[in-house]
C-alpha cells in the first residue's frame, strides 16, 4: 500500500520518494504501557530465575550487600576475583558492581554486571563494621582509606566455611578416609 504523489522533483523526472503506512503499534501488548520496563523484568526472569541475585542486590533488602562489604565473584571460567564493593550500580538488567583489591601491591577495580551468563556466583564474605554513609566509595581508593589486600579476609571465611562443612560430617575421620596401612576405614 504505497502511497506516491505525481508531482516531480523540479529538475528530475522521477517521482518523489514512496511514503508507506505506519505498522500497527504493539503497546496494547505491553501492561503499564512502558516497553523498557517490561523487557527489563522479563530478562531479569530469564537470568535470574529463583530470584536470588535480585534479593542480594534489592534496595528494600535487609539482607542485601551495600557499599563496603567484602564479596567474592566467580565466573565461568573458573577464575574468581575479591575485592571490597565500592559501588552499585542499580539499572535493572544491567545492575553491575565496582570490587576493588590490590594484587601485588597494584590497586585493581573491576566492574562486575550480576546478571551475566558469565558470573556464576557471588558470595558474601565479610560485613562492612560499620553503615558507610556514603553510596559510593571511591575514597577507599585514595591510601589512608585503602583496605589493601582482602586475600586473608577471604582465606579466614574460606577455612571457615571448611572446617564448618568437615565438622557436620561427625567426629574424628570421615567415611572413607585412608588410614596409615592404606586400607580404607568403616564405620
């Protein structure tokens, strides 16, 4: 259904440019009348299916990581990375974190976005002591507020994680364990 005029450009002869009808909208498809948010929620449904990774980083969240605390993110490819949360960056699919640690004594930040297929968890490893009053801390970047290193932080709640799994198992050994002659032993 083109619509063409015949009128001619004044020094040409060919006819002016085809205007076309306007598609049919689809907002009538879309509740609350905003695309965007509701692409929004329904990506964030296809990521995040059990929802855990919108109560970690909810606003109205008792329970949810602020600015300050120390988290552990790993990824796919099994690298992990620590660091002290310096910001959140709330934008619905696209919510991303700023962690900060020093590796070899070289500060080093690195954005993390919480939906991606490539960030396989987050884990929660140390509290700030005390409410930051500040959303953002890029003065932790500056060295009379620099936490420096959490790999020991990260160690201590790792060993504890550990010794909380082993001690679940019973006293003493665990099913299965070799002894010293190098048969196995039953309990």
């Amino acid at each position: 259904m083109a619509i063409s005029t015949t009128k001619k450009y004044p020094a040409s002869f060919v006819p002016l440019i085809k205007v076309h009808k306007a598609p049919p909208s689809t907002l009538h498809l879309v509740p609350n009348k905003d695309a965007v948010a509701h692409l929004d929620r329904v990506q964030i449904a296809k990521l995040d299916p059990t929802g855990a990774r919108t109560a970690l980083f909810s606003q109205s969240s008792p329970d949810a990581i602020k600015a300050g605390d120390v988290l552990v993110v790993r990824q796919r490819n099994s690298d992990s990375f620590a660091g002290v949360c310096l910001s959140i960056r709330r934008r619905g699919v696209d919510t991303a974190i700023l962690l900060r640690n020093q590796l070899t004594r070289v500060g080093v930040e690195m954005w993390f976005k919480i939906y991606s297929p490539n960030v396989e968890g987050i884990e929660l490893v140390q509290r700030r002591a005390k409410r930051a009053r500040r959303a953002r801390l890029y003065y932790m970047r500056k060295p009379k507020h620099d936490m420096g290193s959490v790999q020991n932080i990260v160690r201590e709640h790792s060993r504890q994680n550990s010794a909380l799994s082993t001690s679940d198992l019973g006293r003493g050994s665990r099913p299965g364990k070799r002894t010293k002659t190098g048969s196995k032993k039953t309990m």
